[in-house]
C-alpha cells in the first residue's frame, strides 16, 4: 500500500516533471516553467509532508513573488504550493536570467528513473541517490521474507545496461538478473527470481536445523551449499543447484582419508542399488544413504568447553571452529582444524604438495597426512 507521501510525489511529477526529489523527500530541484518564463527552484522541507519550516531558494528576479507564498503555505501541501507558485509566475512576464546549478540531462535522466517507479509502485523503492545515481529495489517474497538489490544507472538511462551492485542472491540468479537496461523488467525478474529460489531456501534451512553446518557459518541466502558435521574425521559437503532443486545435489566427503575412502565407498553402494528419491526431502535421503539415524548437533558452548582441541592452536586460533581427526594412524588421538594443519605444512620445508593437496608428518606421531589446500577442495580419490 503506497503511502500518502509517496502518492503526491508520482502527482507532482506528472504535473511538474522537471521538479525532483531528493532522498526522503526532503529536498525538491528542478524548474517551473510558463509561457514566458523558467524558474529554477531549491526547496528545503525538513518535515515534508509537512511544508513547516520549508525554505525556498530561487533567482533574485523571481524572489518576490515565490518567497510570500512560503509564509501561507504551512497548513498547505507541496502541490498546492507548486500550482500557487505557478500561478505567480504566469502572472507576471519575467525571466530568470540565472546560471543553472543543475544539469538538465541529469534531470532529464532521473526523470526517465521517475516515471519506471510508477509502475514498479514507490513503495518498492527503499533509496534512490541522485548523486551516485544508485536505486535500490526492495521486495518482500510470498514467504514474508525481506529482499534487496543495490543498483546503478547511467546518465543515458535506459539506454546502457543497469548495473547490479549488491544483492544476496546466488551467482547464477545474478547473472540471469544482469542485462536489463530499464528498472521495470528488471524489478520484474528480481521478484520472479526471488520466488523461484523459496524451494532451494526451505532445503538448505531444513539443513540448517538438522544438521550441524559448519561452512558457511552464517550461511546467507546465497550460499549453495553446506558443509555438515558428521564425525571429528568425517564431513560432507551438500551442493545445490538452485535451478533444480528436486535433483540430487553434488555431495563430496571430507576428512581422514582411509574414513572418506569407506564412507564415499559404503555410500555410492547404497546410491547405486536405492537411487535417490525424489520424493523425499534431502534430509532424510542423506540419512538414508549414509545410514545414519540422526545427525550431529552444535554443541552449545558450555557443553563444547571438554571437547577435543587443535593441538596445533589448542582451540585459541580458530576459535569455535569443528576439529577433524586427519591421521590414519589409529592409535593417534590427534585432531586438528585443516586451516591449522594447512599453515602446520605449509611452513614445513619437507612437505610436499599433490594437485589440491598438500602431505607432511601429522605433528603428533609423525605418520604421513594430507591435508586439502582448500576449504572446499575435492576429497581425496
């Protein structure tokens, strides 16, 4: 529902469209032009929509005429203050003989911005920067939730291509988003697009609640996967494709190698004689196929304080990072967080580097590890 506000500023620039606003309507440029004559304007209103304490800047050949009409405009609306202002000038046969502070092709661009917004409907517009010519689209989905896109225009709008500066959507949304040149498509496939990523957003939050995620660790709406907890030796990564989202996704394991070896084994057993359902959720396919009953939890910080501990940052440089067991060794009780074991070789002049690996003796009992180089490296064949 627009707000009466917003109402009279689409009114106004239909009937006096080379009057802008600024940001919060605080603040109007522009011209008023007659027959005879083009005024250039500088209002000040501090409590629009209220007009107290409006102040008007103008050019000394018309400033006895405008200036008057502030005094008994109070009670009035900015509209009926235009027309009053208009009416004067038509009364008189002056010409402001005044240098322009403002660039009449900016103002014929934000015009073109202005009237897209009537049909997108203001309301959908939580900024608008002249200055740095940015506009930002606000739209809240079918699920209640808020979203925002940062944009750009150039000053030959809508010519050029709109620019897409921020919004927290995955990658590949945001490609499809890219290309529009004018603000009503665009809005239009933002909302389109929004919508049709809810399904994606209700698995992952599923995950979210079942599951310990431990990367990202805030996910975000654009996140496309979640790597989850499953033993101090063992995670796996969950990766969607958002464009499919009753498919399987792309699931790799992480951890010590000999474990990731038969669980990936034990689990591409049970993919090859059960398939995946697509009738069921994601939660309970991964439970199916990893024959699990549950999933691990994040622990909460008091019950975390006995957990094991890096023994290369004893718990103080990775703060609440999950530890993984990396050795084979199955008489080692290390752990470690891969980032620690990674900086541990990689300092190491014996250490050597295998494609998207990087071995070196475990620091506790010696015996040969290898320790992913990144976060999201592919485990271990």
């Amino acid at each position: 529902m627009e707000r009466s506000s917003d109402v009279e500023a689409l009114r106004i620039l239909a009937e006096y469209p080379l009057i802008v606003p600024y940001p919060g309507f605080k603040k109007w440029e522009g011209f008023i032009q007659t027959k005879d004559l083009e005024a250039h304007l500088e209002l000040d209103i501090p409590n629009y929509p209220s007009l107290k304490g409006i102040s008007i800047k103008c050019a000394p050949e018309v400033y006895p005429l405008l200036v008057p009409l502030r005094d008994r405009a109070e009670e009035s609306s900015l509209l009926n203050l235009l027309r009053s202002m208009s009416h004067a000038l038509k009364s008189k046969s002056l010409f402001a003989n005044e240098s322009l502070d403002i660039d009449k092709q900016k103002l014929e661009t934000v015009i073109s911005v202005l009237k897209d917004f009537e049909i997108i409907g203001t309301s959908n517009i939580s900024d608008l920067n002249h200055d740095d010519q940015s506009v930002t689209l606000s739209y809240v989905d079918s699920s209640g939730d808020a979203h925002q896109m940062v944009t750009r225009y150039n000053s030959d709008y809508p010519k050029s291509v709109l620019r897409i500066v921020k919004v927290d959507l995955p990658a590949e949304t945001v490609s499809a988003l890219e290309g529009s040149t004018n603000y009503t498509k665009l809005y239009e496939s933002f909302r389109e697009s929004v919508e049709g990523l809810i399904p994606f957003w209700e698995v992952a939050k599923d995950l979210e609640d079942e599951c310990w995620v431990i990367d990202p660790e805030a996910p975000q709406r654009k996140d496309t996967y979640r790597r989850i907890f499953l033993t101090t030796d063992l995670s796996i990564s969950v990766n969607f494709n958002t464009l499919r989202i009753g498919e399987m996704p792309d699931i790799k394991f992480f951890g010590c190698v000999s474990t990731v070896e038969q669980k990936r084994g034990e689990f591409l057993s049970r993919l090859e004689q059960e398939g995946w359902n697509n009738e069921m959720d994601v939660v309970s396919n991964l439970k199916r196929l990893l024959d699990v009953g549950s999933f691990p939890k994040k622990p909460l910080p008091s019950e975390s304080q006995d957990a094991l501990e890096c023994i290369i940052c004893v718990g103080g440089l990775e703060g609440n990072a999950p530890v993984q067991k990396w050795c084979n060794n199955d008489k080692c009780s290390s752990v470690y967080h891969r980032a620690c074991l990674f900086r541990w070789f990689d300092e190491l002049q014996t250490a050597r580097r295998y494609w998207d690996y990087i071995s070196g003796p475990c620091p506790l009992c010696k015996a040969k590890i290898l320790c992913p180089i990144n976060e999201e490296g592919p485990a271990k064949q």
